[in-house]
C-alpha cells in the first residue's frame, strides 16, 4: 500500500470513483481484449499492461489498475470505478469462483451488444432526424414569412382565431411521457426492470437482457460448486443498489417462507421460464452446468435477434410519426391561410 500512496498521494479506490466510467463501446474492448489474452496465457497484469499500449487514452486508468492489481487490490476491485454496478459485480463473482476469463468474454459481448444497438439506432434515426430539422425549418420560415404578407394584404381586419389545438394535444402528452418516466426512474432498479420488462415493445428486450445477464452470473456460481442456497447468500453480499442484490433477497424471503422454487422464480417476469424446469428436473450439478451453459447462449441468440427485430421497425415508425406530425402542422398553417386568402 506505501507504494500506491508514493505514486497517487491523491488517489485511493473510493476517491477514483468520481472519475467518469468508462464509454460502453471501451468496456466491451478491454474485456475482450483482456479475456483473448488470459485465454493464450498472459496474466492479468501482463494484460493489462498490453492494453495500456492499444488504448493510449485509457492508459493512465489502466496504469493505475495495475498498480493497484501489484498493490493487492483485487481485479473488481480495481475496475469498480470504470465500470456500472452490475457489471461489477459479476466481476467480482466470477473473480470469488475461478472464471474470471469467461466472465470477461460475456461481459464484452454484452456490452458490445449494447453498443452495436446504441449505433444501429442512432444509423436508423439520422435520415428521420434530418428530415424533421427541414421541416421544423420550412413550417417555421413559412409561418413567419409567408403567412404574415399573405394576412397584410387582406382587406379585412377580421381577427382569426388562434389554433391551440397543438398545445392541448401534445404538451399533456409529453408531460405525461416525462411523469411516467420519472416514475419508473426513481424506483429500486428490481421494480424497474419488472416494470419494464412488461411494456409491450420495449419489455421482449428489457427480459432478454436481463435474462442474460441473470443466466451467466448464476452459471458462473455453479461452475464455481456453489449451491443454490449458497448463491442467495453470495448475492446478499453485493451492492444494495444493485439487480442481483435486490432479486437475492426477495428468493430468499419467499423460500424461507415455504414457497416452491419453481413457483417464486414465476412471480418474476424477466427471469427465463426455463430455469423453472432445469431446477425441477433434480439433475447433477455437472449436467445442470451445462445446461444452464447452452440456455445462457440461447438467450444471447434471443437477445440479438429481438434487437435486430427492433431495428427494422425503428425507421417506419418514426416515418409514421414525422408523416403525422406533417399533415398536422399543414393543417395549422394553410387553414387560417386558405381563410386569409379568402378576404381578399
């Protein structure tokens, strides 16, 4: 610890996590990058220094992870401040039972998963996007150019009634989208995910991300040799704030009351149906691994193509919306101008 005290007088692990974390996209390099090397042989600092030299902007957290790894610190310890709590965590588990190589290769592929939707969508909504700008411009110049000479050259001083339809049909809306919103925002991150996991679009995505990530943390548990009880008692051990924490103690509480396995995993909606029969099926522990093994990659499979799916209704819809909004801003405009013209 003197040596860490020398070089970053400043700096200890609490105080580095006001740093920003990491970008997902960063993430989702590093993790592969150190999980490809683990897998031909490097150690974890051997590693890690190699990275230092692919990802010259992340070279001064990196240098510090190591020094902090030669200092006795563990790896989730040392890339807690970088990284969100649920990915830590699993860090962390996978660290406690021996895969950490693995864990890192699912860590970056969901993170990478993340990141390649974050790019689709943004791809998707740039033409949408440009085209609501030109319409904002073309409704905007017309309304204050156009409209004005149009009235000036009326003979009528007849006042025309204002059209605040807009205002009451979509400011409520966008208050009401903004409450609920907050609503969900502020609740612990178990309801959350339960709650969002039940929307009609967005819930299929919500419950295979979550499944995932749910299936390859308990998956790296019992190829660690710990049971079930053993495992709740593990995830009583994390981050109050964090899913896994938070879905622990409610199995714990429903199974010290008597309840069936089986009939609480039902009570929640994101976790996957079929962890329901494995854990009815009584199978060895080794099998059950490899079960559990093959689920966890089906559920990524599911994951992926649920986001491709998404993608393609991405630019319709918004189509639909940007077409919606067109015929009312016309309707707006050229009716008190089509009345103008009129008195003439």
């Amino acid at each position: 610890m003197q040596e860490i005290t020398t070089k970053f007088p400043q700096q200890s692990i609490d105080d580095l996590k006001q740093v920003k974390p990491w970008s997902i996209s960063t993430q989702a390099k590093i993790f592969q990058t150190i999980s490809d090397l683990l897998r031909v042989g490097f150690s974890v600092r051997h590693a890690i220094r190699f990275c230092e030299v692919l990802y010259k902007p992340q070279m001064a957290d990196l240098r510090w992870i190591n020094e902090h790894l030669h200092a006795g610190y563990t790896v989730s310890q040392t890339f807690e401040p970088f990284v969100d709590d649920q990915i830590g965590l699993q860090l962390r588990l996978a660290e406690e039972h021996g895969q950490l190589t693995r864990s890192l290769g699912q860590v970056s592929r969901l993170l990478q998963t993340a990141h390649q939707r974050h790019q689709k969508i943004k791809r998707l909504l740039q033409y949408p996007l440009i085209l609501a700008v030109v319409l904002v411009i073309i409704i905007t110049g017309m309304k204050l150019v156009i409209l004005p000479q149009i009235e000036a050259l009326a003979a009528s001083d007849q006042a025309h009634p204002t059209n605040w339809w807009w205002g009451i049909v979509i400011l409520p809306v966008i208050l009401l989208l903004f409450c609920a919103y907050q609503a969900i925002k502020q609740q612990p991150i178990l309801k959350r995910v339960e709650q969002t996991a039940r929307l009609p679009i967005l819930g299929p995505i919500v419950k295979g991300y979550y499944g995932y990530y749910f299936l390859a943390t308990l998956t790296i548990m019992f190829q660690g040799g710990l049971g079930f009880q053993e495992i709740l008692l593990t995830l009583r051990k994390a981050k109050t704030t964090t899913l896994l924490y938070q879905l622990g103690g409610k199995l714990e509480t429903a199974l010290a009351a008597g309840l069936p396995l089986s009939e609480v995993l039902m009570q929640f909606h994101f976790l996957p149906n079929e962890l329901q029969l494995l854990f009815q099926s009584g199978k060895p522990q080794a099998e059950l691994v490899k079960e559990l093994t093959a689920l966890t990659e089906l559920y990524y499979q599911r994951l992926t193509n649920r986001l491709e799916v998404m993608m393609t209704w991405i630019q319709p819809l918004s189509f639909i919306l940007i077409g919606g909004v067109i015929i009312g801003a016309y309707a707006s405009l050229f009716l008190p101008m089509y009345h103008t013209i009129g008195g003439l």
